[in-house]
C-alpha cells in the first residue's frame, strides 16, 4: 500500500506540474512562449500517462486489488485500490496511438474554432467537428459501456453517472423549466439592471473581491487571486490552490459573481486533505459535485437576501456611487433578474439550465450517431426558440458560441446542470442541519457553511461515488426536485 | 542525429520545467505551497537525471561519437554529439544514491544556514558545512580530475577552465587591485552618494526600468519582468525569458542597476537560436560568458558616460526631484564611487572582486582539503582585513553573507569575477570592431552592442568552449588586463 501510495503521489505531481504549466500559459506567459509551452505540455502529459499505464508493472496493484476482493481490505484501503484501478483501465484501454490523435485533432481543432466563430461560419468547423466525434465514438467503444456510448464519456467526469439518469433528471428539470419561464416573463415588471452599473477603479474592485474571498474562508497563504480573460480554478496541492477573475470597470458585480464562484471551487481544493494528496482520497470527487460548490456559493448563498443583508452595507461603504441609491431590496432584485438570452455564459439561474439541455440533448445524440454534425445549427436554432423563446441571429451566437466540443469534451457540458441540482439539495441539506443558517450568514459568519460543506463533501474526497456522497449527505440520491423548490421560492413574490 | 536531437529536447522540456516550478516559487508562490513544490521539484529533477542518463542506452549517441572520432561527423554536430557526451558523462559518474544524498544535505544545509546566519552563529553552520565539503570532494573524485580536485567542480560551470588558471588570472587581478583600492583610498575626495536619493513612486520606477529593459532590447512578448527578493533571470526557452528585479521607494537605482544586470543576461537567453532548443548549440556556453554578459550592461556600458548622455536626460524628466539637482558629472562620480564595504552584493566594481578572490581561495582550499571547514571565520576575516582593508564584526556581515556553500555550489563564485574580466576584454574588442561605438551609445542606439554581442556571443551557443569563444571574438585568450585597463581608465581622473 505504502508503495501504491507513493507512485500515486509522483502521478499526481505530474498533474500538478502540468497545472502550473497551464496557469502560467492562461495568466502570465508572454504570448511568443506559446509554442515552447505546448510542447512542454505535451511532455509532461505523456510522462502522466506513462506513469499511469505502468502502475501495476509489479502487480502491486492486482494484488491489493484481490484483497478488496476477498473483502481483506476494507474501507479507505480499498476506494483507494478500487478507484486507482479504474483510472488505471481507463488509460489502459486507450491506445497511444489513439491519445495522441486525439490530442492532435483537438489541438488543431481549437484553432480552427476561433476561426470559424471569428468568421461566423459553422461550415468551416463542421469537418473537424465531424472527426472529433468520430474520435469520441471509437473512444466510447474503446472504453467500454452497456446502454450508451455517451455512458463511456460522462463517466470521466461524473462517475458511475448513466445517460439514463441525467436524461430522466434533466427531462423533469425540462418540464419544469420552460413553462415557468414563461410564466415569469408573462408577469414580470421591467427590472432596470443598469442602476448598479457605475465607475470602479480596478485597484478598489481587487481590494473589494480579495475581502470576499477571504470572508469565505479562501486562505491566500494557500493560493493566489489572479486574473485571466475566462475565470477558472486551478490545484497544485491543498497548500497552493488558485483562482482568476476578470474586471469590467463599469460593472462590480462582474467580478464579484467570478470571485463567488471561483472561491467556491477553490474552498473544495484547500479542503482536500493533504495527507492523501495523490490518492483519491484526496481528490474531488467528481465534475459535478465540484460545481455544486461553486454554485453554492455564487447562487444560493451568493444571491440570497441573508449573505447580501451582511455584505450590502461595506459594498455600499466602498462604492458608494451607485449604490447609495439602490435599495438592498432593488439590488437582489437586480443580480436575480431572469431574462433569456443567447450566450451560455452570460446566463441567468433559471435560463442556464436550459443553455446546458440544449448542448447536453445535441451531444448525447451526436455521440449516439443518432444526428449528424452538419445540422447542428438548425437543430440548435430550433431548441433555443423551444427552451428560451428567442431566435439566434447567427453561429457565432449560437452553436459556435463554446469552445468544449472543439476540445473533445463530450460529457462535460450536463456536468454545470448537476451542480446546480446537487447545490440546491446540499443547501436544502444544510438548512435542515443548521436551523439558524440564514441568521448565522447574515451575521457574516460564512465559516458555518463553509464548515459543514468542508467536513460534508471537500474531507470526504473520492471516499463516495457522487450519487452515493449525495445520498449520504442529504438523504436522498441526486434529484431536480430542490433546484425546482429553490427557484419556485426565490421567484415565488414576482410570480406571485 | 535527429533521434538524439529529439531526446535533448526532452531534456531540455524537463530542466525548462523545473525552472518554471522555481521561478514560480520565487515570484508567486503562496507560502504553505513551499513543501508540495520541492516534492513537484524534485520529481521533474529525478526525471530529468533518468533521461539524460538513459540517452545512450540505445546506443545511439555512442555510435555518433565514433562518426566524431572518425571525423566522419564534423563542425556543428560533432560540437553536439561532444557536449552531450561530456553532460551525459558526468551525470552518469554520480550514482543516484550520492545525488539524492546531496540534494537532501543542500536542502536541510539551506535551511540551517538561513538559522546560523540569523543567529549569527558560525558554529550551528558548521557541522553541515562539513558535510557539504566532504559530499563535494567526493562529487569532485567520482567526476575525476587532473591536477586539483576543485577543477572537477569549476568545469560544471566553466567547461574546461582549470584550477591553475583561475589562479593565475586572479592572482595578478589580486596583485593589481589591493594596491589599486588603497590608492583609490588615499586620494579620493567625499562623494556623497546621498544626493541621488530620493522618493520615487514604485509605479513609476517600474515604468522606468521597463523602458530602460526595452531600450536595451529586450522583448517583454518573449518574456516577463516581475519582482522578487532577489533578482534573478531564468528561460524555458528564447521564446520566454524572464527576469526579475526588486524596488527601494528611496534609492531609484538600486533597481536600475538590477534591471541592466537582469536583461543583460535575457538578452543572452533570447539571443540563443530557437532551432538548435535543447541542443548545446542552442545553450549559453558558460556561467562566465553569462556573467559577462549582464556586467557588460550593467558595468561597461551602464556605468558609462556615453549611456547617462543618452538617459540622463530621460531620467531627470522622469524624476526631476532629485535629478535636476545633480549634473551628469556628479551622477557618474556617484555611480561610480568606490568604498571597501563588507557584503559582496553591494559592492563596487573595484572592490567586487575582492570579495569574489576571498572565497575562490578559501573554496579552492576546502576542496582541496588545506584549510578546515571550522578556521573559516578566522580565515574569512583576517582576508577581509588584508584585501579590503576593513574589520569584520560578526559572521552574518563575513564568512555567513552567502548561501552558495549552503547549496553545495562550490566552483560557481569565480564565475562572478570572469564575467567581470570577459566583460572588460569583450567590450575592449567591440571598440575596436565598432569605432564610433560610444557615440551609438550616447545617442541610445543600444541595438548596435546587443546586436554585436548577439552575432559573437548569443547565436553561437556551446559552439566553442569559454577560452576559445573569447579567443575568437577578442583575439585572445581570457586575461584580467583589459579589466585592469579599464579600471584604470576610469578612474584616471580621481586617481591623478
């Protein structure tokens, strides 16, 4: 074990490298470097594979692999086996060949992307596109799956997930959705979203943002607060976890709706334990609970009247142009506005959702062979006219608009659904464990959530598979049934 | 030939790697990252030894030295198969037992060493000094040597330099520049160095010393300027070099003087040829040649009067307090003044070098086993006293100033001293070349030095080894009289 557990701390130091690699690239890196960057990259991935594909050359792992078996080893010893051996026949099953093609065709593919949304023109994507999801099918196969290949694909990312039961989760969650959006559009006043628009010096917005992650327990001793074009969190260790944000100077809450989010991901990374850094015991578990956090904390903790009755007063006292002028009540009204648009991104918390089935319904088909690549734009036109009720202009607007699919990265998309679902019904788990939540966030006092999500979800690591973790933390297995709640109650006065 | 061109490049990934994990640490780095990225350090450390030990295991490269013995290969790939020989050779002379030894004794010494100094207490220093000195003659006996075992040390830096004429070169260096300083002494009027003090906002020095960097031709798109406590430059590749420099809100050039220093060795890194990556042909050739590169610009050219014709100007508009006060004249004479002081960074031009003469023979002599690691402050002081002519009062101002004996690096501090005397003796062979090159100089065509050095110097990589380089470019082998020469040339005026 001791043996097992050390090659998985080299494994995953190799990752670790390749994130820094990826950092520097996305934050710092001066633009020339980019090529040397590349192959770095390259380099240091393939040393990760290598590593991986070779773990059990002794047979250690096979070995404990019986004992998990013949029940001899139990517990932590044995998610620690079980889980290693299946990343292990992941990797295993896929040729090198393979991988590299793969790597290629993405590499290139993302170039020619930019091109064609520069462009506006799907034409001139739809070859490679179609050779992706050629790669993506023989992946599934290669893999290995029992009803859908889209099973193979969503299992990297949310494992032990089945198509199946995202469809049915997102088909209810569809239901849902649609009419009630209508609804709020039928009743709905006109929410005039540009009174929190303003003037605020960047070096006042990073001190504002910087307040708010730590607030929320981020430990700048543990990580850093950088900034990027698009926001993301990247992990080294526990000990050296690290967010960007982004800033328009006419517009806080831009920022500060990045920062919630990316603090949220990042608390789950500080809240590994680093004594299993390496194993899956130290790891996140999966894609989907990893944005539940994030979403918890931009969403229901973040958009909520307790957090902003703390928060509202010292945004004020910093800013105080505009929002002397904007009552607490008018500004959640405002950051809760619900309006559909064309861009993912850009989304609202009803109309996301609906951005996420659109791509989640196209992919699954496209991986299932049951559509073909060259109709996507009117497939997607027409979905976005169904869902949203609006009509997209253009590509470049529409089925053009993300980069995943130009990266290969089919199974990814349902994975933002989830975590709002799985944020929902933690929260609701939450509520029903801390009766006076609400009162203790209003207070400022964010370490009793984040507490419970640390001892709940982020110490666990992979101890659980998702839908199990889900289970044990909320009684229940993943179900849309909080998110609808949820909405229904922070939309129930408008609708009303 | 391409199959081992393939593999360096490999090599050079990894070492380009490690060098964005330190330069990381140096610059950015949360503080409780520190112990996950030694381990990440020492994992791409371990991998980089592996391969380049690994390189001939196909034979390959065995094969290319016969074709090189044989004169069937010539020129620049001989110089290939040559090098890679020797750094493979000598890597493969030290088992991994003996190298991981060092590297746990260098980094447990660094850290007793950062507690003596603090303490002030030689003697907590020495058990680990002891040990470093026993590890290095062994390193030195397992490479094999001539004549002293410090020529096995001094060649990891300075290829093919020996003991014996560093010796000589400095000796005569000694012999010029003890009576030279108590000249200096006697005769030299009060400078007050103080009128150039001043307050100089951070944001604007910062601008400043960029302009300064990209005068001198430095490409911020194939590199970085940041801040660290220490300046220092680092490259994974020519396509980003980075350097660092560091600010004192009163003392404006005590960054100037870092930021010459720093591009003038990124000129160097960026100069190398893209092409030959990896390659020795795409590789500095020496840590001297290195050093004389940024001395060069930071001694001979930016302590010059042709440069200050050109910048004092710029400077004064920059900051006309408190430039407009001082005249040119005065300026040169204050960045130029010279005072035996007690801490080697701080030095002067004339006195620099007597700091570096102190340790290269203590060094030498505990590598060659003459003196005993515990008589070193003794040593260290009575030298001080006899060279600079001034007391030590504690070991934290004498023999525990420097951390490169913590890490191991014995045979680096000459380097120092013949970048200086390289730098004399180059840029005395530029005059010659390019005879109105001060008038380029004072009307800011720096293009015209960088481009020189690039042609002699950068482009040419490992192609010569360090004497025959400067043989090539000068005319003659490296001496210390063009350093003398030049010291005597300018301060000819305070001096008669």
């Amino acid at each position: 074990m001791a043996r097992l557990k050390e090659r998985l701390s080299d494994i995953a130091q190799l990752a670790s490298v390749n994130a820094l690699l990826e950092w520097d690239q996305e934050v710092l890196m001066p633009a020339k470097g980019a090529d040397a960057r590349a192959a770095a990259i390259a380099l240091v991935s393939g040393l990760h594979h290598q590593k991986l594909i070779s773990i059990d050359d002794d047979k250690t792992l096979s070995l404990l692999r019986k004992d998990v078996e013949t029940k001899k080893l139990k517990g932590e010893g044995a998610v620690m086996v079980t889980d290693t051996w299946r990343a292990y026949e992941r990797e295993r099953k896929l040729p090198e060949a393979f991988v590299r093609e793969l790597a290629e065709t993405t590499s290139k593919a993302h170039l020619v992307w930019v091109e064609a949304r520069r462009a506006n023109e799907f034409k001139r994507f739809l070859p490679m596109l179609r050779k992706i999801v050629k790669l993506k099918r023989k992946e599934a196969e290669l893999v290995g799956f029992k009803k859908s290949p889209y099973d193979a694909l969503l299992d990297a990312f949310e494992p032990g997930l089945t198509t199946e039961e995202v469809t049915t989760m997102f088909d209810d969650l569809k239901d849902f959705l649609v009419p009630f959006l209508k609804q709020l559009q039928s009743v709905k006043g006109k929410t005039d979203t540009k009174r929190i628009l303003g003037t605020f010096p960047l070096e006042r917005q990073r001190d504002f943002n910087r307040f708010v992650a730590e607030k929320m327990g981020f430990d700048t001793a543990a990580g850093r607060i950088d900034e990027s074009v698009h926001p993301f969190t990247t992990s080294f260790h526990p000990s050296d976890a690290r967010i960007t944000t982004r800033y328009k100077a006419h517009d806080l809450m831009y920022s500060v709706g990045s920062t919630l989010h990316e603090t949220g991901h990042a608390l789950y990374e500080q809240g590994l334990r680093a004594e299993h850094f390496g194993t899956p015991l130290g790891e996140a578990v999966s894609l989907g609970v990893h944005e539940s956090q994030s979403r918890l904390w931009e969403n229901n903790i973040g958009k909520g009247a307790p957090f902003w009755k703390y928060l509202y007063p010292k945004l004020q006292a910093a800013f105080p142009e505009p929002f002397r002028q904007v009552p607490l009540k008018d500004f959640l009204r405002i950051v809760n506005n619900v309006t559909p648009s064309l861009i993912r991104t850009e989304a609202d918390e009803v109309t996301y959702n609906l951005h996420i089935l659109i791509r989640f319904e196209i992919e699954r088909e496209l991986i299932e062979g049951s559509i073909d690549p060259k109709d996507l734009p009117a497939i997607w036109n027409e979905k976005v006219k169904t869902y949203l009720g609006i009509p997209v202009p253009d590509d470049r607007l529409g089925v053009l608009q993300d980069t995943h699919w130009s990266q290969g990265l089919f199974g990814y998309f349902p994975t933002y659904t989830l975590g709002n679902l799985y944020a929902a019904q933690l929260y609701a788990a939450m509520e029903r464990a801390i009766p006076n939540l609400s009162k203790e966030i209003a207070k400022g006092a964010l370490s009793v959530p984040r507490e419970w999500l640390r001892d709940q979800i982020h110490a666990k690591g992979k101890r659980y598979a998702p839908a199990e973790l889900m289970k044990r933390v909320t009684g229940e297995y993943p179900t849309s049934r909080y998110f609808t709640e949820y909405l229904k109650a922070k939309y129930a006065a408008p609708v009303a």
